[in-house]
C-alpha cells in the first residue's frame, strides 16, 4: 500500500520504486533491476551476497544507485531492530553505506508517539535509522528522525538535492 501511495510523486522526482520482494524472488531480472540488486546486496564473504529484509527500494534509474531501503509494518516490534541491523550492514561498505534506511509505519502500537520516556523502537529510530515517518491522524512528538508521513517526499526531495 506504501508503494502505490508514494510511488507517482516518487517518480516524478525522476526516481523509481521496485517491491524489495521482486528483487529479492525474481531471478530472471531485466538488467536495470539487477544492476539494483547488486548495487544493495550485503557481503558475507564465505557466506555469500545477500539482500537487506525491505519493502520498498527506490533508486536511480540512470545509475541503478539506491538511494533508499524502506520497511514497513503495521507495528514496530522486532521489525525495528532487524531494520537496524540492515542499516549498520549497509554502512560497514562503502558500495552501500550510503543508502538511507527508513522505517514507515501506522504506528498501532503507540511507539513513537512519544519522545521521553522514549520506548525502545523510538530509541532505535532516533539512533539508528535514517527515520522514520507515521501515517497517523494522532498526534505524535515529531523530531529530525521521526516525522509524519507527509513529510516523506519534502524529505526525499531534500537527501535528492544533496545527493546531487
């Protein structure tokens, strides 16, 4: 649903979206998606190349160069930290550190909504992720990393200025 929503005003940045799962299950890809995959997949020597657990990737379609990892769930939960984790695996290659890593979510649970006493998921945006943005009508502690969805775009469009 994340996808559809943002995926036309994405574009219209000149950028694509791909579905992490069609990157992630489709080995007969055109060669622009591959050139994606590649340029996201975290090394583990012996272990093999492997792709970060997201959502939604969006990227340059020129360079194929990622530009961001997005995950999305309904609550936090686990799923914060492992999207965590996916971020300093990211950060340990120069090929990939920098990739930013967003969390997008409705935020059922109430997580982010406050920032003191911060629960462990805001903790976890705060300080490890890139940020991360809540489809709400409630009323959430916005701070630099945690913001309303609709600032989304105005936020890409800023990391695409400074990309430049």
């Amino acid at each position: 649903m994340i996808q559809y929503i943002i995926t036309e005003e994405v574009e219209n940045l000149g950028l694509r979206v791909v579905s992490g799962n069609k990157l992630e299950r489709s080995s007969d890809l055109p060669i622009e998606l591959s050139r994606v995959k590649r340029n996201l997949v975290v090394n583990y020597g012996e272990f093999g190349m492997h792709l970060p657990d997201a959502d939604i990737i969006i990227y340059h379609p020129e360079t194929c160069k990622v530009l961001a990892a997005i995950s999305t769930k309904v609550t936090l939960r686990e799923r914060i930290a492992q999207t965590g984790y996916w971020k300093f695996k990211l950060m340990q290659d120069d090929a990939t550190k920098h990739i930013r890593v967003y969390f997008i979510t409705p935020d059922e649970d109430g997580t982010l909504t406050h920032k003191e006493p911060a629960k462990k998921g805001r903790a976890i945006v705060e300080v490890d992720l890139d940020g991360s943005y809540v489809l709400t009508e409630e009323e959430i502690e916005e701070s630099e990393k945690v913001k309303l969805f609709e600032h989304f775009i105005d936020d890409l469009k800023s990391l695409l200025d400074n990309d430049a």
